[in-house]
C-alpha cells in the first residue's frame, strides 16, 4: 500500500487507503463520556471529506490543527449517504518530505500564467488612456494577490487563483455582450470588469483559511478598492473629478446593483448596469454547477446558500 | 411646403411644417371656460409629439380618436423643456391617399423575414427532438402574431415585431454563454429562450393601441404558453409527464426568476437561471437605451418604470 | 402483557408495554464511544413517540428503516417535558400477523365512502354545464390518489384522506358563505374549491413517507392542475378560450392569493378571492387546533411553523 | 318637469333633470382665465355624481359647502367615460322644505330597529357571564353612535349603519363557521365580534362627512375600545386580570392579524385568529362588491384601494 | 482553600477553586451511552459559567435545577476558546449558611435607594398637574416591581434592577436633548419616559428566572400600561378623553416607533419621536457594551441578537 | 405704501402690500385659453408664498426666472385654505438697488462666524492626534463650501449654513451623550460627526437653487468624505491602513446605518451605532419642528416626506 498525494476524489467505500492530506478545518469537542475528540474536514485538490479522531491528547490538538500536512489512513464509510473517514492512523508529515500547502488547495481551471497572458492581452481593448493607466496601475500594484486569491470566502470561485478566474469569465462575458450591443462603451465595461474585485484582494486574507480582515470588515472591497483608484489618480496626475474618472468609480461601486447588497449607489450607466449582471450570471454559473457536481442524475442538490438556499435539479441522463 | 410622411424626428423648432401623422392617444377634457379639448399624442415611425386641439366640436372628437391618420400642420415649440405641437390645421387624411397604419407604427431594426430567417436557422441547434419538435410545433400555430406583437405594452421592446426581435437578441445571448460554459445544455437554453414569451401572443392585443386581453389579464403570459405546450405534446403523441417535457415547461414557468414577479416556480434548472438573467440583460438595455437616446449628453435620463424608476446618466461626449 | 396494535396515544410514563407499531422516520448516527444507533420515530394511528436504538449492527439498520411494522417493548419516559421510549426490545413484525401499512397511519375523522358520498351530492349544485362536466372528469381521472392523498407533506391535514377532507370542509364553507352573500356565483366557488388542490395528486408522492415528486418540484400543484383543465377541455370538446373556462382557470391559479405564495395571478374575481380566503381559515384551524390538541391547559403550544412560527394560548379550561 | 329627492342613479344621458341632491364635497379652485370655480360632487341616497360651478361669487363659495341641500338643474353628460354634470342652475333648499341630510346619504340595508333586533337575540348565545355583561354594558353606552356610524371612513361599510351592518354579517359568518368547528368557543368568538370595531364610535366623527377625531388619530379604534373593557371591569367589579377577561381582550387587540396592521400582538387563540379571517372577508366582499356593481359585465373594474390597488373583472352575463 | 462567594469573574484558567454560586440554568440529557448528565449555567454577580454533570442520578436532578445555591470545586478550562467549568464535586448549600438568591444575581450599578431618590427628585419637573398626579400614582402601585424587575427577558439591562435603570439612563438623556432643543415639551418627555416600559412589571415574572406572563404575552406591556393610565385617570377623576392624557397615552404606545415592533401607532407628536430614539439609544448602548465587555481587544464580538445579529468591533487598546 | 425687503411672513389676508422678494421657482405653463402664463414662488428670509403671472410674454418669461430679485405688488388671498399672492405688478429690481441673493435665502440661526468659533473650540477635545490631524486638513479644505451648503436640498436643515448647524447640533448631543456613557470614545464619536457630512460640499451645488452635482449622484457624499480622508491621509504621511484611520473612515460610512439608506456598512462600533442615532435625532427634530412651525394649535401638520410621510399633532396650547 503506497503512500499517495492528492487523491481524495478517488477513494471507494470499504477499501483501505494510506494518503496525505491537508487539514482544512479542525475543532476540539467533549465527547459524553468527558474525553474530548477532534472533528475533522481533509482536503486536497481534488476534494474534502470529514472524520472523527477519538480521545484526542493535549499534543494532538497542538498538531492536528488548520493548516497541517499529515498521513491519513483508514477506511471510506457511508453515513446516512454523508463519506465520513474512519481513521485508522494519522500523523503530521516530517518537513523532510518536502510537501507544502499549495499541492492540497483546489485551484482555478487554468495556470496563473495563461490567466495572466488572457488578461493582458485583453487590456489593449481599454482604449481610453486615463481607465488603461489606472487598471494597468492597479493590476500591478495587487499583481501577486490577484492571481492568489479566491474570489469568496465559501460562496463562488472559492479556490486559488479563483478570483483571476471569475474576472477573466467575466471579461469573455462583457466582450460578448458588447459585440451585440454596439451601444455599450465596452473599454468602460471592461476597465470596470477588471478591477470590479480587486478590493477583495485587501478584504480578504489569502487563499488558505481564507477570513476577512479588519480593514475587509470595516470598510468592505467595494469602497477599498474605490479609494485606490482615487490614490492612484493622484499618482498619476489625474484628476478625481475627471469625469471619466468618476465614471469609472461608480462602475466599481454600483456593482452589487442594490443598496441591500453593499453598494452605496445602484446603477446609473448603461455598463454599470451590464456590469452587475455579467458579475451575477458568472457567480451563479459557478456555484450552480458547483452544487450539480456532488448530486447524482435525476435529483436534486443540496440547497445553495449564495442562491437563497434554492435546490437544483440534475436532470437524468 | 410639401407633405411629408413620417418625420416627427426631424422637426425644428419654431419652423412650421406639414406632415402626415396618426394619433396614437387621445383624451377629450373640459377647459375651464367649459368648452371641451382634445389632448393628442401623434406618432410616426420616427417618434411621437403631444398637442392640443382646442375647441373640439363633436365631429372633431369623433373623427380625432386613436389610429386615426391625419394631416397636421403646425409648429414644434418647446414648453418647460418639453416639445410639443402648437396646432395650426388638423384634417382626417382621405381613404383615397392610400396610407395604412403600419406606416406610422414604430418597428424593429429588422424585417419580419430577416427574423424569421435567422430563428428557423437557430432551430436546427434544438439537437433534443421533442423540444425540436413542440418548439416548431408552436412557433407555426402562433407564428403571424409572433412577429407582428411587441414584447411589452410600454416597457421594453414596444414597437411592432418586438416580440421576435426581443427573443433574437436573447438567443444570441443564450449562443454566446452556451459556447462560454460547457457545462449548459444549449438545446434546452434556446427551446425555452424561444417559447418564453410566445404567451405574449394571447396575453396582448397586438401591435397598435396594445392592451392586455381577458385570458392575458386572468391567466398570463406564462401559463398560458406552458398550456399550449402540454397541449403540443398531445397533439404531436409527446407523453406530458416525460421528464423532457417537464424540464421545458419548468424553462417557460420559471423565467421571471421570482415569485414577486409572476413565475410559480423559480429557477430549479441551471439552464433556468441563465434563462431567466438573459432576458433581464437583454431587456435592461433595451430600457436604457430607449431612455438614454432622449437625453442631451452631460445629464440624467427620464425615470424608468421598468427599472425601479432609476435615472441613467448619459456621459459627456 | 398482551400485545396491542394502535395505542400510542395512551402509554402511562413510567408503565411497561409491549405494542406494534409503524417506524415513521429512521436517522443512523454515530455516538461519541463510535458506535452506531438509530434514531426512531414510531407512529400509529393514535399518535407518535421518539427512540432510541443503541448499538446498531447492519443488520438493525436494514431492518428498522422507514415503514418497517414492528414489535415494541419498553416504558415511555419524560426527558425534559418531552416523552420518549425506552426501548427494551425491536424486532420486526412477521408477515404472517398480516398487520398493514394503512393501520398505522393517521386518518381522516370521516371515511372515504362517506366523504364521496358527500361530495358527489354536492356536485349537482355546479349548475353551469362547462364547470361541472371539467369537475367530474378530472374528478373521475384522479380519484383513488383524491381520496388517499394528505393535503400536506407536514403542515396541514398530514393524513390519509386529508386532501378530501380539506376539500369537503372547504366546500361547507363555500355553502354556507355563498348563502349569507348573495352577489357570489356559487356553481363557481364550488367548481374551484373542488379543484384548487387536485394537482397535489401529482404533486406529492402519496399518504405513507410522502415527498415532492419531480413534476411537484418543478412544476406546483397549482400549473399541474390548471394544465390538466386544458386537457379535460380538448377531451370534452370545450374551447379553452370560452370566458367559462378562463374563469374556473383563474380560480385555481389565484387561489394561494399571493404571488409570493405560488400564486402566478392574485384573485381578480370575487369567487376566486373568497376561495382564498376558506382554504386559509380551514387550514389554519386545522393547524392550530392539532398543536392545541398537544397542549396543556393554560400554556402556550409549540411553534406553528405553517403560521409563522406563532404560539398559540390554551385557556385554562 | 317636477322636482324629484334622490334620483341621482336614474338619470340618463342627455337628458334634462331638477332634483334635489346634497353636496358632499366642495372644492374651490382658480381658472386658469383668473375666475374661481367650484369643483363639486352632489350626493343622495342612490349615489353620486360630480359637476363644476364655474365663475363663483363670494357668496357661492360660502353657500355651495360640503353638507349644503340644493336643487340642482341640468343635463348629464360623459366626458371620457365618467359621467358629471352640466349644470344648469343651482340653488340652496328653502328650510321650509323640510329636507334632511340624513335623507341623502346612503345607507345600510337593513333599518336600525331590524338590526338592533337580531344583535340583542344573538346576545343570548354569549354564555360566559363575565363577557355577556361586558358586551351588554358597553354596546348600550355606545348605542347611538354604534348604529349611526360606518365602519370606515371610505374603504368599506362607508354608509350610516355601516359598523352595525358590518359587525352584523360578521357575527352571521361566525354561527356558521362555529357550527362547522365544534372545538371554537363560540361564545367568545361572538364577544369578541360585536366588539372588534366598537372603537370606531370614538375613533371617527360620524356618519356624514366622516373624519378622524384626535383620539382617534393619536390612540386608534383598537386601543380606544380595549381601554373601555378594563373600565367596564371595574364598573362591573370584575378584576381585569381574570383570564377571561385577558382573553376578550386579546380578541379585540389581535383582530388585524399583523402588526403591521395595527394590532399590538398578533392571534394567539383560535378564537382570534377566526374573528381576524371574518372581518376580512366580510370587508373584502363588501369592497369588491361596491366595485362590481360600477362596473360593465366583460370589463374589469377601478382599482380597489383597501384591496392593494387591485382590478376585478365582471364576467359577462 | 477557603470557599468563595461571588467570583466567577476571577477564575483564572486551570487553577482548581471551590465557592459557591446559583444554578441559572439546568437542561437534563441523554449521553450517547444512555446515562443521563445535566448540562449547566452557574451564576453569580460577576458573570456566568457553563460545565456539565455527567451520570446525574434522580436525586441529582432534583437537586441542581434553576435556582439552586450549590458549593462548586473544579478548574476552569477553554474548550474552543470558550470557558467551562471542569467538575470535581458539586453540592446543595445548607440553608443554615444563609445564602439567599438575590447575593447571585446581576445588578444595576446603582443601588435601588440611589436610584428611588435621582427618580423621585426629577418628578418635579414634571410641571403639568395631570401627567404628574397619573406618574406620581403608577410609580407607586408598581414600585417594588419597578425597582426588581429587569428591562427585558435576554436582550438588554436584564439584571435586578434593570427597569429601573434603564428608565433613569433615559430620563437623563431626555434631559439633556430637551436643554438643547428647546421647543420640546420636556415635562411630556419625562412623563412618558418614566411610564414607558412600566408595564413590564405585569409582562415579565420577576428578576430571577424570567419569563414572560400570560397576561404579558396576550396583551404586552405596551397596552398593559396604557390600560393603567386610563384606570389611574378614573381613580385620580381626570377625564380620559381630557386632551393632555390623550398625549400621554400616546407617548407610551408610540415608543416603539414602528407598528412592526409593536406600538399601535407610530409618533405623530415631536416628543413621542423624540422618546423612541432614547429608548434605542440607550438599550443598543447597552447590548453593545455587555458585548464588547466579553471581546479581546483587536477582535469582533459575537453576534448581538437584538441587533440584527450584528458583530461589534473592539478596537485595539 | 413703502417698499419693504423681507416680510413675506407679515403678510395680512385681504390688504394690499408692495414687497421686494427673490423668486425661488418659475414653471411655464399653458393656460387653456392657449396663453403661456407662470406658476412662480417667491421668497425671503422669512417664507415663501406662491402666485400665477398671466399671459405671460416671451421677455416675461426670460426675466422672471428662478433667482430673479424682483418688485411684487398684489394681495395675500386664501384659496382652499393655502396662501397665494394675487399679483398686481411684477417687475425686476434694479442693479442699482443693491439687492443680493443672500438677503432672500433662510439662513441658520447662528452666524457663520459664531458657528466656526464653537466648532474650532470642540476640536481641542479630538485627542487622537491622527484623527485631529484629518479633521483639520479637511475643515480647511472644504471651510467656505462646509459654512454655506444647507444639509439638504430639501429634507431637513435647507438653508444657507444649514450643513454646519446640523454638524453643530449633533456635536453638542455627541458631548452630552459621551458624558453620560463613559465607554464612548468621545474622540471618535466628535471626529467622525463633524466630517459625516462633509461630502455634502462636493455632492450638492450650494445654497441656492440647490441640485445634486455628477460627483453626487455617481458617487454619493458618503463615499466622497470617505475618498478624501485617504487623500489626507497620503498629503500628511498617515498610513491609510493604520487602524485609528480604518476607525474614522468606518464612522463615516456607516452613519446611515442601514445598507438601504446608502451606507456600504452597517455600524460596527458602538460610536457608529451612536453617530447613526445622533444624526436621525437631530434631522428628526428639525423636520418635525419645520413642519409644526406652520401648523394652527390642535390639528395636524401636512405630511413629512423624510419620515415616512407621517402627520405630525401641534397640541393645543
């Protein structure tokens, strides 16, 4: 039985296995005979799954914390239809091993540097200096966080480079639509696409147990990231109350489309408008088929949280 | 000063002028020196214009009702920032002159044929055949009204073949997210995006003066449409229970995306929730556009009913 | 100690017995020590209690699943003011004792032959032709589901029979209100209260473990319904288009009241407002009276979940 | 041409008429040629109808108020579908001709005397002691008022007699649905009938020209009368903190069901929650019903304020 | 190892301690190996602490229930950041120790003689005869409850005393804003001020073990009082309907500003608006602070359910 | 008959008068004779009044526009209980008369000079040097804008220095509130309520003929004081991610309190939730005020559209 990396997906009920794992999530409970056991969730690339280790001593809690590399062997078991591990044995990885927590995080469907050249390329179509200046400023300024972080905490696009990923669909999208419409100002659109979530890369805390910060907290992605382009107008000689300027910033800020969602303003342009749909359409692809994944054809999935706790139908095949 | 037909659009202030014209709206009132007026909007297929006609005897109030075509002469003043037709001569247009009340209705950017080429094209995309099948089924048994209706009595699409133009624009859309996310089953995207709104054809009266019909205001749109398709599949032997059958009437039922607005059933399918937010895109920029092409550069546009009565900013050029 | 079928209802705390009884609803967990046991509720028609099975072995868990008939011996016991059994001993019922499913379940308070003999009668008062041959056939089409169903999955007239019995109630009240309001069309309030509910013949899967069927999730009871009024008409030879038709179709699609509700019309008629109006006063007595029935004198009941979550009072007798 | 009282349902189109009306509601207003005029509506027991005075003298304006009887000469006319007046000649009624305004405004179906009859012998059924005398007690203080009032301002029962014809109808609906339910406590679903809107004698300021009075305004009809039960307590010795007394309370405090509507707590009795459901559907046949009856059968009808602005439609004949 | 009374505040994490405290709150459990244990919240005047008693016999189920004054011997321990009380022995005080219930429970942080007198003194500002006389008369047959009772059941000021002191923080706002704006009637202010929340001595049970009566839960303290004043006007023979109690009455239904949150009527008097903010100021000041006492500077409170459920930040010293 | 400047408040009904006045508002209209005529509203310091200009001619039209000084003779009539001027001559003040706007518009009852002494004093008390530092660089950067807007275009504080008295008042609440609760951050409550406002100098145009500029409506004055703070924070080498800053731009942002009032945050500290209350308070107060000011003792003002539309009661005296 060798030991094997990342392969979490692939286990079948009843057999053995020997794997190492990352643990996502870890909290110490007391068991009714007054012991306490740590709940347990794994994961690596390709999934998670949860398991109870039993009788858990004062130096198991320090090791089998968020964010460790262990050996994992036991069983897949069916609880009530839930995969539940049944440990067997679990130890922490000796840093000889050379293992490091980008290998066991889920990440987008493409390499960082094919997102990068994507988005590049595409920034030749913002044919309007001051938005090209101010989004090329930007980009670079949050250039290793961007292509980091996911885009949520749990919702949508919550993986690696998640956030890369969801902004490059959405500019497929905002090019789309503006071939249809010759009406829609697309370098507007599509500066406005660009930098529409780049504030989460200050909101949010990174790509492993991801959490908000203060400053995400207090003041949320959407104004973060509309006080940075105001600075880096400053810094780049532009007014901020140019009106392309103002333009711009109100693509950032109108993009939840309501005031109940956090934007201080709703839509009053015509790319603004389009903006939050495209913003919308993307999400909701996303954590739909997300859901459809993990349910088997002719019923119905989990409820969805980001879509008011709907249930969605996986048609037969 | 020759007669012109159909140039409400490009009237000057201040100069007179002597067109052609039909009366889209009237309403007689009383002034309050107790003589009776004739509140009139005329229409071409340029645009419309308001006026007064004073002193309405009773013939002029019979004869300057709504769908008449009439010669108008007179001179475009501007009153608050509002044009209007100050009348100088009214007179009903003689039978012998030939026009027709199509000539003065506003249309959509393509011909009925143009329309009818490009959906019959799309059709072949429906690879499911009985979604093929009650879809053709459908479209022939409403097939005049489909591309004579609007889409809408006011809102969106409101001029003649706006019901057909208002489904291309959408099926383009469903085309080009379809090729973006694989994961979506473009048969079933572009049978309900053509059938969504095919209600519409018994819910309104038509393409001049539309009003809601008895079964429109008592059954609507969307129930009407998911009838006629159960009553396709017994004509065409399609069992009604079959589960293909289902997820296309789900498709037509679940469009409007929320109870609040009208559909029993909100999405449950992916498809469903795609559907549902390309018929919001592509009828939002109908909205605005319509708005934003009445206003001077630099400032706010009229409210919009249909989108929560926002005003929309037209940038400076 | 004999053995006693159906008496749920009148277990002494504290007093052994030994009874049998229908499992309702099986949940496998796992105890903090790793074993498994089952969580049980047992169910006959006088009522229901709560278990706990210890130390489940695979064969307990496939044996003591949901409808399984079986042997109960323990004492009831109060934990927290909430009865449970102590189970002494499970074991399954053999199928020689010929005991069967619809002994153990909850029941309407009048037998279905006395229930169809009611409603037949009440049948003839349906003077307009059109309305009465529709009830009769869709009456006839779906009458063994009719008089089996529940009205509910759990809110309301969660029983055998309990779709008849809502509809039989409703249709007293209907009587009675259209005798003290004469304006109201009484052929029409009764043709569609007889109706409104129909569709959860399709709707729910039946009396015993009922659940949403796939048409119910993506359809509704209130479209499945109205669908089938079309069908009835091509059967009958009955335009779909006649006024009579429109209205019986109204009344079943506007009678949730509420667009939020399910309802794609709000009522539009004074039948159908009425309508509205006896299947809420007949479900919410039904409600309230069966958390009173469980109800001390001069306390408060349980949360009514169908009623927002309200406690109701118990006079002090 | 003799002068007729209380014809105003029976004038036709076009033809001259001399009646005796009362002017309801008179409102001065300004010509656009600097000349004031009277904007009026004329009233008598079959109905209503407006009409304009135009050049008004001081002394028009000082006699032609809301309350004034007049013999108004003239013709009817329609102007875009309403029907109004042209008057011809107005002047104010000679006292010696002994006209009364209460032989011009509408009223209940029923005389005073019929329906303070049938009230007493209902009060038989009330046979809890403690609320026969509490109801005994406050129906005669408030005696007067309570068969003279409406029992709203415009909504509903807006008529003299209003709040007895509808207190009346409601305590019909409650025999019949008692009988129906035997676990509802008729006795003090009745008590709690006749004094649901007794407040309404204090909350508005008559039968004509019905106002809202300070108390009214600042304490509302619910609380007004609950106040009331707890002196009737105390000038009946009985102690306002006797349950069954709570409980008639709570039945007068809960009747609008929401919060939202007015009520301090929402149903918590069975008894309560009933008396909510007939005061609505007392209220809702009675306004859908007063719209039905100005409206064309195939036609829907104006919308209906108290009903959240819907339209009902009038099946054709 | 001396015993202590009163310092639960103090523990400090794995030392091992003996005093004595109340029980709060005892919930009876069923172990998954099928003993019973009770898991508990001691209480004294610093604080509160929960641990569990495992395999609890009859007796000790009888004994340590809500309200029990026990000796406790054990260590402090955080499980998951939370404290808990790690059990060694546990036993009933003897009553000859002398220990009385109200040593254990959270007070205001004046005494009940300091607060009597600041109250008592500011009546004097209370210039109109009548609204002194109605205060003077409810302060007093309500004021050993009013000096006992909390302001509410969980959510705010619920310690001993806490309707009293929440009602003088009020007074000394009302105070305050009346000196700066000097159009407010400040002896209407202070009157309602004082009664406002009066009726919560009929609402609630008392200081210890709280729940709400059923006079309480079918009335509510809002009308509770209101009932008061019209009874205290009968007694004192002022006219209910005299327009100055009229306002009064007012201010004291309208203090909960929206109808949703209970007042029968929202303010329509300067005073009753003004009334209704100082009564949310000074309970959100209070959730707040109680929440922010138990957060690590630099962190987020837990979620205040009086407020949403929103989390408060405490910044970093 | 002298000329007098400012006493449209002095007006008697009935006598004639020869005033200087400011017209605030001038809409064309036609009359339905087919003369132009305008609805104009004159003011001064003390009022405003309405009146119509008959037969108005182009030149007419192009002097008496909004802001014009003008000689208004005519006549205080009463027409449905609204005061109206019957113009007898109207014409344009002469430059040479020394007329200038500021006499005509309403003004804060302080002087300018008065306020910036109190305000500059209260600034001593913000202690945060950080916090000081912003505050100052602000004030002085937007002082002459800050000391002449009003805090509205129409709601509450419209007037010249409205926007500093507003600030002014809900600093002296800030002060006496921190007095009373000790656990407020004065420093932060103080710094956060004098730039709460601020954006108002860049979202609105000024004092008279007041409109929301571009920057104000995409952007929003809660956004706009947010930007600039990071800007000041940059100009005076403060870390814009320190945390005392993250505190103050929180304050700012959160002060509508609701996501559906406009602010991106909802408070999360308690001087947010307390600048939230103070704010409500003061604009509260003040449209209250407004409102009764021009309501006879005993009845009920008109509407208030910032509160919901209510009516407020002037209590006889």
């Amino acid at each position: 039985m060798a030991i094997l990396a990342g392969q979490l997906a692939n286990l079948k009920n009843g057999a053995p296995f020997q794997i190492v794992v990352m643990i996502k999530q870890a909290e110490v409970r007391v068991a009714k005979n007054g012991k306490r056991f740590i709940s347990l969730i794994f994961q690596d690339r390709s999934g998670e799954i949860s398991g109870m280790y039993w009788d858990a001593k004062d130096e198991d809690i320090q090791h089998f914390a968020s964010g460790a590399i262990v050996h994992l062997e036991g069983q897949r078991d069916l609880y009530n239809g839930q995969p539940q591990v049944k440990i067997t044995k679990l130890f922490l990885a000796d840093s000889n091993e050379g293992f490091q927590t980008s290998q066991f995080v889920a990440q987008a469907p493409m390499s960082s540097a094919q997102m990068q050249d994507e988005i590049q390329k595409a920034m030749f179509d913002i044919q309007n200096a001051k938005w090209n200046r101010i989004v090329r400023f930007l980009l670079q300024k949050y250039q290793n966080a961007f292509y980091e972080h996911p885009a949520a905490k749990s919702n949508h696009h919550d993986f690696t480079g998640g956030l890369a990923f969801h902004t490059l669909s959405m500019m497929r999208l905002a090019k789309a639509i503006s071939q249809q419409y010759s009406q829609i100002n697309y370098s507007l659109l599509l500066a406005g696409t660009i930098l529409h979530d780049l504030g989460k890369t200050i909101e949010l805390s990174g790509a492993v147990g991801t959490e908000y910060t203060v400053p995400g907290n207090l003041i949320g992605h959407i104004v973060l990231i509309d006080e940075q382009i105001v600075l880096a107008c400053q810094a780049l000689k532009i007014s901020e109350a140019d009106e392309d300027v103002l333009l711009l910033r109100h693509m950032v800020l109108a993009h939840h489309g309501l005031l109940e969602y956090g934007s201080p303003e709703r839509p009053k342009l015509l790319e603004a408008e389009v903006l939050h749909y495209i913003d919308e359409i993307d999400a909701s692809i996303n954590m739909i088929s997300k859901a459809l994944n993990k349910t088997e054809p002719g019923s119905f999935s989990e409820r969805v949280f980001g879509l008011d706790n709907r249930q969605f139908y996986r048609p037969k095949d």
